[in-house]
C-alpha cells in the first residue's frame, strides 16, 4: 500500500504546483516577473524536468528510495503541462521549443521503461520498438519535414495522448512494482503508445486540412471492426473498438475547425458516426437477440434513429441560428451507443436493455438540448484534471481487454453516459457558468 500512497501524495504535490503555476499566471506582472527570469522560460521548465526525471529514477531504481522517486517523477510529468502553460501566457512559443519539448518528453518516459524492463515489469521488445519508432521520428522525420517540407514539427494531438500514456504507464509500473496484486495489462498499454507514436509521426507528414478527414476513417474502420467482432462474439472488442472510435470522432470536428477540411468531411463524418455508432449497435442488438423478430425490428429502429439525427443536424440543426455552439439537439448520438452498448451488456433480461435502448432512441430525436463534451465540458476543467481523467480511461479501457468481462464494461458505460446526460443538459450547463 507504501507505493499508492507515494503515487497518491505525489499527484496532489503535482497538481498543487500547476495550480499555483495557473494562479500566478492570471495577473499581468506575474506574467512579465516570470518572462523576465531565464529559469521559468518554457525551455528551461524542460530542461528542469528531465534532470528531475533522471534523479528519480536513481532515487527509485538505483538507491532504493521509492517515495522520492515517484515524487519527482510525477512533477516531472506534471512539468510537462506546466511550459506549455508557460509559453503560451507569456508569449514564449519558439521553434526551439517545439523541437526540444518532445524530445525532453523522451528523455523523461524512456529511460524507467528500460529499468523496468529490467525488473521483469515491461517487455524489452515493445520497450526497444518503442524506442526506436520515438528516436526516429525525433530525429529523422522532424528534419525530413523541416527540410523538405512546410509542414509544422509541433507535437500533435497524437503525440500529446502518447505522451500522457507514457506517464501512466511508469506509475502504473510503479504500482505492479509493489505489495498490490493487481491485472498486469502493461503490454497492451505499451502497444498503445506504439501505434500512437507511429501515428504521431505520420501525421507530420500529411497537409493540415485532411486531419479531420483521417479521423473520420479510422472511426468508420472502427465501426466496422466493431461489427465483424459482434459477427465473432467478441462483444467486449467491440465495444473498445466503438470506443476507439468516440476518441477519433472526438478530435475530427476540432481539427476541421482549427486546420479546415475537405468538401465531403461533413458527409464522411456522418457515415463513420452511421456506422460505428448506428449499424454496430444495431447489429449487436440483432445478434444477441438471436435473430428473433423484435430485436430485428428495434435493431433496424434504433439504426434508423441514429440516422434521422445525424441527417437533422446536418440539414437542419447546423443552420439554426438559434441553436448556441457547441450545442445540440437531442442526445448526441456517441453518447447514445454507449447508453444501448452498456445496456446490452449490463442486462441479462434482455427485455429491460430493449426498454432503455427504445428510451435512448427517443432521447436522440427529442429536442432536449446536451452540450458538446469536447468543446464544452472539457474546457470548464483544468488541464491537470483532464490528465488524470486520460489516466483513468486508459486503465479502465486497459483492464477490460485483459479482463473481457462484459457486465463490469456495461456498468462502466451506463455510469459515464448517465453522468454526461446529467452533466451535459444544456439547462445545467447554463446554471454552471
């Protein structure tokens, strides 16, 4: 229990320091005090915090000395939160910034991996893949671009998740390094920073304005994996495939409006929406039901529904001025799939999952107003927030591909859709601000 505990203490010392970093930085002279004083510069917080990653990881491996370790550590990674806080109040984006900010990210995450790996924790092959595919996008790809191209080397969303898995991953290790018995899912979560880092770099290497339209495919071919895993029966795959898919379609609208698009990005947004959170759900609902009459027909119903609000905010809803941004009318429709998805595989009666997959149905038609969780309930909560709610979900998603038992992924599902719905009512939302 030492280790949780360090790792708990560690967490709150790291958040109170971006905190007071937030803080400090609301007032106009704590703004020019810090900009002023070579060692806040947003270079240096990176400099900082690998020499602060580095002694940590004597601390912990070499001496012994857990706690410090895991204490400087998690301020390392917290760091990481803290210069890009930094640059962007104090104006201190530079080039050098973008190009040394991931590398000290690198220098930060690698180095325990291999001790762990050492320890038994981690797998040296994944460790070494990793290592390689990280270095060569840092120092290959980054001067190929740089060279040859226009294109931008900042760290992209990609990298950005990458990064914050890496973080989990080593205090994660550090859990599985305890007393605690707990699932080791340390493989599937280091295969996940591959494809992240593989996807990082690749990015770089595409024109801004098809950034939405990428995401928009890999969620269709989300959903389409989804429903060959329900065709299989694997319906725990098929559901972290849809939810793979949430993440993707989370970020398309985000990159159509920050880098623009192409002229069918809405319509292939729509398609992938139809079918990873339509024609997947529905299948499910066909196939558990063994091909009997009703779930056929509520199969084919609650795909229909999908498709007449996907249709209605792209004809109608899209156009109405009255409508605030960032809202929508009636359930939106990733929201919606995990409420069926959960009841699904929550439910043994089946005839209780029809009643909330048919109330689902008509919320997503209704014109009750839910706020989008993007661009809405994201930016009310601070970053270091957002971080450990990224911890969570990769643990969670983690856990059940190790576990693969469905009613623990259906409660999960039904709480956190219920929470968005209570949260996310527009009503609600306005009594916040």
């Amino acid at each position: 229990m030492d280790r949780v505990i360090s790792i708990i203490i560690s967490l709150i010392v790291g958040l109170l320091v971006y905190i007071g970093f937030v803080l400090v930085l609301r007032t106009e002279k704590n703004i020019n005090y810090i900009s002023k004083r070579w060692y806040y510069h947003p270079n240096a917080i990176c400099a900082w915090r690998v020499v602060m990653a580095i002694i940590g990881a004597m601390f912990y491996f070499i001496l012994g000395k857990h706690f410090m370790g895991i204490l400087l550590f998690t301020v390392s990674a917290i760091l990481d939160g803290v210069d890009g806080l930094v640059a962007r109040k104090c104006d201190m984006i530079t080039e050098t910034g973008k190009e040394i900010d991931p590398l000290c990210d690198k220098l930060t995450y690698i180095p325990p991996m291999f001790f762990f790996a050492g320890l038994g924790i981690l797998e040296f092959t994944p460790v070494w893949i990793f290592t390689a595919i990280e270095f060569c996008g840092q120092f290959f790809i980054r001067s190929f671009i740089k060279r040859f191209t226009q294109f931008s080397v900042a760290a992209n969303n990609f990298g950005k998740i990458k990064a914050v898995l890496c973080f989990a991953l080593i205090i994660y290790c550090a859990i599985l390094d305890g007393a605690i018995t707990i699932p080791d899912f340390t493989t599937q979560i280091i295969y996940g920073c591959i494809i992240l880092s593989i996807a990082s770099s690749a990015f770089k290497l595409i024109t801004n304005r098809l950034y939405a339209d990428i995401l928009s495919i890999l969620n269709l071919m989300c959903g389409i994996t989804g429903i060959v895993f329900v065709f299989q029966g694997h319906y725990v795959y098929a559901v972290i495939a849809i939810l793979a898919g949430q993440i993707f379609d989370l970020f398309d609208g985000r990159m159509a409006e920050k880098h623009g698009g192409t002229k069918f990005g809405p319509w292939l947004d729509d398609i992938a929406d139809l079918i990873s959170f339509g024609m997947c759900p529905g299948i499910l609902i066909i196939v558990q039901g063994n091909l009997r009459l009703f779930p056929i027909i509520l199969g084919i119903f609650y795909f229909s529904t999908v498709g007449f609000r996907l249709w209605r905010y792209l004809m109608i809803d899209k156009h109405d001025e009255t409508l605030p941004i960032g809202v929508f009318n009636g359930l939106p429709s990733p929201a919606g799939v995990m409420v069926t998805l959960g009841a699904c595989l929550f439910w043994q009666n089946s005839w209780i999952a029809y009643v909330v997959v048919i109330l689902t149905s008509f919320i997503m038609v209704s014109h009750v107003r839910f706020v989008h969780f993007g661009r809405v309930i994201l930016k009310k909560l601070p970053r270091a927030i957002i971080v450990l709610f990224g911890f969570a979900v990769v643990f969670i998603i983690s856990y059940l591909i190790k576990a693969k038992n469905p009613e623990t992924l259906g409660a999960i599902l039904l709480i956190c859709s219920l929470l968005y719905m209570a949260l996310g009512n527009n009503r609600i939302m306005n009594r916040i601000k």
